[in-house]
C-alpha cells in the first residue's frame, strides 16, 4: 500500500495527516525540556538514572495489573450486551486507545478503544458504551478526590474563616459536578434539556450523540455498578502504589498525615485532572508536570527530584501503552472521524 497519493491534494492530505499531532509532540517535549531546565537538568537526570529498579518494576507491575482490571471491566460489559471477545481483543484495544490518549489533549484519543473493539467483533455503540460510563465514575473520582486534596493544600496556607469557606465552596462544586455528570449519563429527560447547548458547541453533536447512544446501554451499567465501583476502588488503589512506588524509587518521602499510600492516591487524580484541560500539548504534557512539581514542592520535596518523578510517570505509562501500538496502526482514523455511533 502506498505512503501517499499522487495527485496534489491527495498527497497534501498525506502528508498533513498528522501534522496536528506532530506539532502537538513537539510541543509536548519543549514544555518538558523546558522544565527540567529550569530545575537543573542535570540533577533531573542523575535522579532518574540513580532510580531503584526494584521500584521501578514494583510500578510496572502495579500499572499493568491495573490495565488489566480496566480491560476486565470492559469486557464484563461488553458480556452483558450479548458480545463476547477474547481478553487478548479487548487488552490491545484498551492499549491502543491508552496509547493514543498519551498524546492526544484531553486524553481524548481513548476513544479510540472503541473503534479497535469494533474491529473485534463489536459495534461502536457498544464500545463506547463499554469505556464511557466507567470512565465517567473514574473521572468523578478524580474531581472529588482531587478537588478534596486541593482544598487540603489550599488549608495549609490558608487559615481561619477563609479556608473554611473556600472548602465549603470547592465541596458544593464538586457535588453540583457529580449530580450533574450522572443525570447526562443516565437520564434521557435531562440530556435532552441540553440538546440546544450541544448544538453550539464545537464536536457538540458528536458528544451528543455519544451519551444518547451510551444511554441506551445504561442499564448494563446500572446493572453493574457495584462490580464497576469495586473495580475503580482496585484500580485507584493501584494508580497510587504505582506513584507511591515511583517516588521511593528516586527518594521520595512525603509526610503526610494519612499515610504515603493515601498521599498518591489523592495526588494522582489532582494531577491528572491537568492532562484532561485542552492544553495544546500531549495529554496536557508539561501543564501536569508543573503541577506535580508544584505540589510536591508544598510538600517539601525539592525541583529536580519531583520533576524526575513527573517524568518517569509519564514515561512509564507511554512504555507500557505502546503494547497497543500494532493495534492503533491498524485503525482507520478517517473512517473513525466519519463514523455513525451504531
């Protein structure tokens, strides 16, 4: 198959394919070479070439274990539509799409899940379906887990009366948010108030038409939810040994009241609620890095021993996700962008 086509336009479409995302790449790797200059490089470097390999493959294991679960999850739903694949199906399409959300803003290459499942055997709709609803409790807990860590870190260095309303304020958002997001995954009458919104909005329709067709296999879903909030339980708690094991492989010890586990586990989703702001960079790559920075900093962590953390949990995550890189370059992303939902 050829590279390029040989008429001028066609060709042009070729070569600018991935242009967006190279820019995107280039981008993401100023922003990070950026950092480690300015939090001396080679400190950052001698951190992470002086880090404890034996932590290093207690992270690996942990983060494997832990897309295991994600892909069990989807395939327990997937079951409950009457459309059963094989594990190995499911894995690489779930790697395919973690890889593609490494480099794309918002994560929003995870969709691409869906697609590598559909070439597996299931529709679309069901993918989605599948990755969706879930992710959406996943994402909520990162709010509210985050949001409540924020609103800690905003206590120590605020006092008094104005800490105890910020906290207030930051709670009942946070609440407002979780009531909000549940009401548009599963309540057809409250989606549809929105439709005009939607219609506004760049990709709104798309967005539209991906809860209406989710909501049609909510009540799998609903049917599911305590297996769903068991696995996101296993899966969190597996996120934060995997950072709490890459902070001790390069001499990282946080004081923190509730414990080191607790630590991770609420600064995983605060950070990763970074990588989800349309920055125009992979997967938010450098705005995250300057927050993990920032807050271990608070914590009394120096610069260049919490940038080298940044670093190796990004670069853990874009290794392990490259497993689904066969699958990724099977999928047709024009017909994906051109793609009904059923």
């Amino acid at each position: 198959m050829p590279l390029a086509k040989y008429d001028s336009t066609g060709y042009q479409v070729d070569c600018l394919k991935y242009a967006k995302e190279a820019v995107q790449i280039v981008l993401s790797a100023i922003a990070l070479a950026a950092i480690a200059y300015f939090v001396d490089i080679g400190k950052v470097a001698a951190a992470i070439k002086d880090s404890n390999p034996l932590y290093l493959l207690a992270a690996i294991v942990c983060y494997c274990v832990m897309n295991a679960a994600m892909s069990y999850r989807i395939g327990m739903l997937l079951s409950d539509m009457k459309t059963k694949l094989e594990f190995r199906d499911i894995l690489s399409s779930h790697f395919a799409g973690m890889l593609a959300s490494d480099f794309t803003p918002a994560r929003s290459g995870y969709f691409a899940t869906a697609f590598a499942l559909a070439a597996h055997g299931a529709t679309v709709a069901q993918g989605i379906a599948a990755i969706l609803a879930p992710q959406i409790f996943d994402f909520l807990l990162k709010i509210v887990a985050g949001g409540a860590f924020f609103a800690y870190i905003a206590g120590r260095e605020v006092s008094g009366q104005s800490s105890m309303i910020a906290s207030a304020l930051a709670l009942g958002a946070l609440v407002f948010m979780l009531v909000f997001a549940v009401l548009l995954v599963f309540s057809n009458g409250f989606l549809r108030i929105f439709k005009p919104l939607f219609g506004i909005v760049p990709f709104g329709g798309k967005v539209f038409a991906m809860l209406g067709s989710m909501q049609e296999h909510s009540a799998h879903v609903k049917k599911r939810w305590l297996e769903i909030l068991a696995l996101l339980a296993i899966t969190w708690a597996l996120k934060g040994l995997e950072w709490m094991f890459l902070a001790r492989a390069v001499g990282i010890n946080v004081n923190f009241e509730y414990g080191e586990l607790a630590f991770f586990m609420l600064l995983q989703p605060l950070v990763t609620i970074l990588q989800f702001v349309p920055f125009p960079t992979a997967a938010g790559s450098g705005l995250s890095e300057a927050g993990t920075i920032g807050i271990l900093y608070v914590f009394g962590v120096s610069a260049p021993i919490a940038a080298a953390f940044a670093i190796l949990t990004r670069g853990i995550m874009i290794l392990i996700d490259s497993v689904g890189i066969s699958e990724l370059a099977r999928l047709d992303f024009k017909a994906i962008t051109s793609a009904k939902l059923h």
